[in-house]
C-alpha cells in the first residue's frame, strides 16, 4: 500500500488544516493499522469501498472491503480508545486533517449529525461541479489532488474566527500541559466562566468536552515523549502529573491498548506527523 502525507501551501490554511493523507492499494490482500487517540479531526474520502465502522466502549475499528457507492465520505475523532483500521480490498483514500476547532471555519453543523454521516463531503462543500471528486480521484498525482482540495477548502472557507475564550483556552493548555494547573476546574477559573460555559465552548467548537480534551492532551504529550526517547518511563510518568507509575500504565494502556514499553516497540512514525503501528499481510 502506498501513503504520502502532503501539507497545507496556503497560508491561510496552514492554520485549520494539519495536512492531507493519502492511501493508495491495488489488490485485496488484508493490511491493518492502528493509530490513537489526538484531538484533530480528520474527514476521509473514498471511492468505491463500503465502509463498516463499529465504535463502543470496547471496540473501535473500521472494516473497508469493496462496495458500491462511488463515494463515501465520513468522519473520525474524538477517539478515547486505538483506531484499528482493517483494509480487505483495493482502496483509494483521500483524508484531509482538520486541527481542533478549524472545522468550524468551514460548518456550523452539529459534530453529534456530522460523525453519523457517510456523506460528509457533499454536506459541507458546495460546489457546482457535480464531478469534482470524480476529477480529483482522476488525478493520480497526490501532490496535485491536495492542492484541488486546497482550492475547495479556500472556496469554503465561511468563518476565520475563533472566540476569544476559546483562544485563551488553547494558551492556557499550551503553557501549563506538563503541570498540575492544567485542570477543568483551573482552566475555567483561569478564563473566569462557568464549568457549564467552559463545557458548552469545548463541544460547540471542539466537538469534545474539556475533560476529554485535557486527558488526550496528556496522552499525546506522554506519546511524543515516548517515541522520542527523551526521558524514562518514570520521568515521564512524573512530569506529566501521574501520580504513580500503575496510574500512567493503567491510563496509557485505555489510550493505547499497550503499556508504554509494549508500544514503543511496535510504534512507527510516518513524515514526522502520522504515529501508527501498520502491519502488512
């Protein structure tokens, strides 16, 4: 299977935008990868494949085999537990990696009807050609397709502001995500609203609730550290506030499904952006 990840040329989307994705087999042997838990969004594209995702307290996976839609388009986020994705056919994938709250900029519509929808695309981006992904997916250079969807995004683009309480939200994580002040109870004391107020700006904007938020912040941030190799396990587990090494394994392993040596030994790193652990029949 090939993967490229293409990053944002515009300026102006550099901002809402992490980077594209893109996924390429030709034949129907069996490939599974799995990725975790962040707080990006990410909306994938695909054509001609049936997309059957199954999402529980227990089980987080999506089976891709042959369909015959032309198109399916949905999205994935928000996950508290691995992605697993289990790839049973030829697949042509376009993902586009939205950061927290960038979605907004381009829908008002509510996260809770847009991670139902199997036709995301065609609900968000108006366009009047009828055949735009028909012409994207025709290009078979990835580099070319990201910069159509760039051009798509900028036509879309309906709200370039973020509230202002959001914005000191993200600073207040940013400069506090490695000690105890980063907290629900701090953070709205820190923006001086409401528990309730503080719940309603996360799920409107973010489509997460500000604990979850703050706990896959952690994660990632233990993540990176690992993948990294910048301290021992111990030192990890204390300057990210745990309070005992059982507490940090206990914790990554929700996150991950491996405790934190388990996984650093399966883990790969893709273009420096994309962490999964992808095995290849």
């Amino acid at each position: 299977m090939k993967f490229v990840i293409v990053k944002p040329k515009h300026e102006i989307l550099k901002k809402y935008v992490q980077y594209f994705l893109f996924f390429r087999k030709a034949d129907n042997n069996t490939i599974k990868y799995t990725t975790f838990p962040n707080n990006n969004l990410c909306l994938a594209i695909y054509k001609q494949n049936e997309i059957n995702y199954i999402n529980n307290p227990g089980r987080n996976n999506c089976i891709i085999t042959n369909g015959s839609k032309s198109f399916v388009s949905r999205f994935y986020g928000f996950h508290k537990i691995p992605f697993q994705v289990d790839i049973n056919s030829f697949l042509d994938q376009m993902c586009i990696v939205f950061y927290p709250s960038a979605l907004r900029a381009f829908t008002s519509e509510m996260y809770e009807d847009l991670m139902k929808s199997d036709c995301i695309f065609d609900e968000i981006f108006s366009t009047k050609n009828r055949f735009l992904l028909e012409e994207i997916f025709g290009c078979k250079d990835f580099t070319k397709r990201a910069e159509q969807l760039e051009n798509l995004l900028l036509k879309n683009l309906k709200n370039d502001s973020i509230p202002s309480k959001l914005k000191e939200a993200f600073s207040f994580i940013e400069n506090n995500k490695n000690t105890e002040i980063l907290s629900v109870e701090n953070l709205s004391k820190n923006l001086e609203i409401s528990d309730t107020t503080l719940f309603r700006l996360f799920k409107n904007h973010l489509g997460q609730n500000p604990k979850s938020y703050l706990k896959t912040i952690r994660f990632r941030n233990v993540l990176t550290e690992i993948i990294d190799h910048r301290n021992s396990f111990t030192e990890i587990a204390y300057q990210n506030q745990y309070y005992d090494q059982a507490h940090f394994i206990n914790d990554f392993k929700k996150f991950s499904g491996f405790s934190p040596k388990g996984l650093s030994k399966h883990i790969s790193v893709q273009q420096n952006d994309l962490a999964w652990i992808y095995n290849e029949s």
